[in-house]
C-alpha cells in the first residue's frame, strides 16, 4: 500500500493486521480502542479516522497552523485518501464498545464521529483538514486542559468551574473575560497575575475561563513552579497549534534564592509579552510581589538597596493586569452563604446565620471557599 502523505500509518499494528488479514491481532487491537478510546459503534472505521486526524504529516502541520495547503499537496492526499478509503476504511468488524466516558474535550468527540461518518473519500478528506484546522492533531486537539512538569499530559474531565460559584468580586470576573475575549478573538490581551487572601476564588476564575471559552480555542496548562525554566520549550511545542494557549501558575511564590522567577522574568519579557502569538500567563498569589521578603531586604543587606527592592518587585510589573481578591468581611461572608443557600432552595434564618459564623470561627476563617464548605455540610445533615 503506496501512500504519499500519511505514509505514517502503513507503521501501525491494527493496520498491518488488516493487510495481512491476521484476524486475531486485528480484533485485539479492536477491542483495546474502543474501550478506551472509542466514541461510536463501527470501532473499525472509527479507528482509521482517529488514526488519520491525529496523524502528524505535512498536510495537518500546514492545516493547523493556518498556512496555506496547495493543490499539489491536496492531490496528493486525494491518492491516499482513496486508497485508505477502500482498502482500510471499508473493511468491517463486528464489536460493539461498552460506551465509557472517555474524557476526551465534547469539540473533539464530535469531530471524530463527523470523520468516521464520511460516505466518500472527498467528504472523508474535507473533514480531517478541517479538523486539523480546528483542533490540531494528536494530545494538543483531545484535551481542553493539561499540565505540564517536563511532558504535556491531557487532564481527563477538566474541571467544571463556572463564575456563578464565585458570589461577588464582580470587577475582577469583569477584567478577566474582557482580557480573556480579546485574547482568543486575536487581540490584544494581557498577562494577569490574580493576587489575595485564600479560598477567594482566584484559581477557580481561572478554571472558569477555560468553561467559557474552550469552544472558541481557549486552553489552559497547570505548571509547578519547577517546569518554569522549561516554558521555552513547551512554547516551541504549542506555536504551530490553532488554539489559545494560558500557562497557569496557581499559588505561586518564590524565595529569594529561588533561580526559577529570573526564567519567569525572561520568558513574560520575551516571547509571551503582549500577547506575542498563542501563549499568556496567568498566575495565582497571595502575594502581589511574589518574591518573599525579609526585614532585612528593607534594612539593607546589599549596598544597593534599592537596586536589590526593584529586582524583587521586577517580575510582577511583568503582569499587565494585576487583579486583587480580598477576603470578606462579615457582612459579606454572610451573604455569600446566603446566595449559595438560596441557588440550593434554602432561605436564610438567623439560626442557620448563627451556624455559618460558629464554622468559619472553626474552619479556616471568612472566605468564599469557607462559605461552600459550610453550604455542602449543611445540605449534607439537612
């Protein structure tokens, strides 16, 4: 079987089953993907178009990308798309999946079962360029969310934040999706640093973000603070994707001796600054200066104070839009408890006022996040 430019795939097991007719290998392989992968009931078909959409070639690396994809090189596709068509995509096996959940990115799911639908080789073809235009191909096009510590991996059933868990900070939700919608719209757009007191909601702003705007391209990485010396390289990795990329910092502070805010620094300055191509950062702190400092960086170690305070404060002046989270007060605590009871059917009393106040004197003090815990307890005992 001749190919020109998915030639990858003559390399793989299932499709090499198929061409020497080894039944066996062929229905283990089968079985394997479509209970681990597999959206649709022709598990066969479905495994020739998944193979094909995250194939990585020349013609997928121009589609995603947005370049153009020459008639020459559509022409040649054409050949090899016939030739999958007849001699792999028709051939038939009976296995139905049991249907699990795979954790796959819905955008993502769909599009696979629009390709394994395909009744022509043209329509077949359409489909996975549009794809590859839409979604990429390979880990970057299955996952809404990842994390990355030195190898990107895709986050299985992403979290399901949304901004109505957050009762209040109603200027802050504001600026982050007014920065977040230019950004996917390909304007300009900052990097944000969400800085305050704990359990006020920073990290899942950021979660519900991602909610909002994954059908329009948005995508969120997790890094610990160890992988920041490598954000270079994951960059490389992610510029030839058609998606919106926010590197997500949650809890980030750094010791003075710590190396990793210079490469921070470095990166912010260069390539992420201003929205230059598919990456921002977006960082969680109770800190709004990040780097931790001593009385004694304020009386003066250094003969150069100032020089010494300025580097300190440097990195955070990377951020163009700094958002501050506070903790509530009473009042404001209260009311919180209050909205959350409220969207769970449950009116406010003095009694159940007197025992929301006894469990933030308990746990963990006034915050958005002390106001759900409460909330889940009491429908819990009620």
């Amino acid at each position: 079987m001749d190919l020109f430019i998915f030639d990858n795939i003559k390399n793989d097991a299932i499709v090499q089953a198929i061409i020497q007719k080894d039944n066996a290998n062929l229905l283990r392989g089968i079985v394997k993907f479509a209970e681990t992968e597999g959206v649709t009931n022709d598990s066969l078909r479905e495994y020739i178009a998944s193979l094909l959409a995250n194939d990585e070639n020349v013609l997928s690396n121009l589609a995603r990308s947005g370049k153009k994809v020459g008639e020459d090189l559509c022409r040649l596709a054409m050949l090899d798309i016939e030739t999958i068509y007849s001699r792999l995509f028709n051939t038939k096996i009976k296995y139905k999946p049991s249907g699990n959940d795979t954790g796959y990115y819905s955008g993502y799911t769909e599009s696979i079962k629009c390709i394994t639908a395909s009744q022509t080789p043209a329509e077949l073809l359409e489909r996975l360029i549009e794809h590859y235009s839409k979604l990429g191909s390979g880990l970057l096009g299955k996952y809404i969310a990842f994390r990355f510590d030195g190898e990107l991996k895709g986050i299985d059933n992403s979290d399901k934040a949304d901004f109505a868990q957050i009762v209040g900070m109603e200027h802050q939700k504001k600026v982050l999706i007014d920065n977040t919608k230019a950004y996917v719209d390909g304007k300009f757009a900052n990097n944000v640093l969400l800085f305050g007191d704990r359990g006020t909601g920073k990290s899942t702003s950021v979660k519900a973000l991602l909610n909002m705007f994954a059908k329009d391209g948005l995508r969120v990485i997790e890094l610990p603070k160890s992988a920041i010396t490598k954000i270079p390289e994951l960059t490389k990795q992610l510029e030839e994707s058609p998606h919106k990329y926010i590197l997500f910092l949650d809890d980030l502070t750094f010791e003075r001796h710590d190396t990793e805010y210079r490469a921070l620094k470095i990166a912010m300055e260069g390539q992420l600054q201003a929205n230059a191509g598919n990456v921002l950062v977006y960082a969680t702190s109770n800190r709004r200066h990040l780097i931790r400092e001593t009385w004694a960086d304020r009386d003066g170690g250094e003969v150069h104070v100032n020089d010494n305070k300025q580097e300190m404060l440097s990195l955070a002046e990377r951020f163009g839009i700094s958002l501050f989270f506070p903790a509530p007060d009473s009042k404001q605590y209260i009311e919180i408890v209050r909205v959350l009871l409220e969207r769970k059917g449950v009116e406010m009393t003095d009694e159940i006022k007197k025992e929301a106040v006894r469990w933030e004197m308990n746990y963990g003090g006034k915050s958005g996040r002390c106001a759900k815990q409460f909330v889940a307890d009491f429908m819990h005992r009620n």
